[in-house]
C-alpha cells in the first residue's frame, strides 16, 4: 500500500491510497537464478477529498 497527498490538479490537497495486489501464477520461478520476472494483478485507488 502506497499513501500520500495529490499536489496538483482538480484534487490537489486531498489523500491518496493505492494498494496493488500482485498474483505471482509462477511461484516456483523464485528458486531459479532468473527468479520471478514479472507479476500482474488488480489496482485499486482510493482519493479523498480533505
């Protein structure tokens, strides 16, 4: 999760969350010397307004 403030634009001063979930599909990739490479999954952005 990533938090912090919008400083320019129409929401400039209100908080944003992001919180990204990563699926690794290949997990045993972690214990070959490449390793995982790549993972993808949903996003999700919270603004509020101050």
């Amino acid at each position: 999760m990533s938090t912090g403030t919008i400083i320019a634009g129409a929401f400039k001063g209100a908080a944003l969350v992001t919180e990204v979930t990563l699926l690794a599909s290949q997990q045993a990739a972690c214990l070959t010397p490449q390793g995982l490479t790549s993972a993808s999954g949903p996003t999700t952005v919270t603004i509020t307004r101050v």
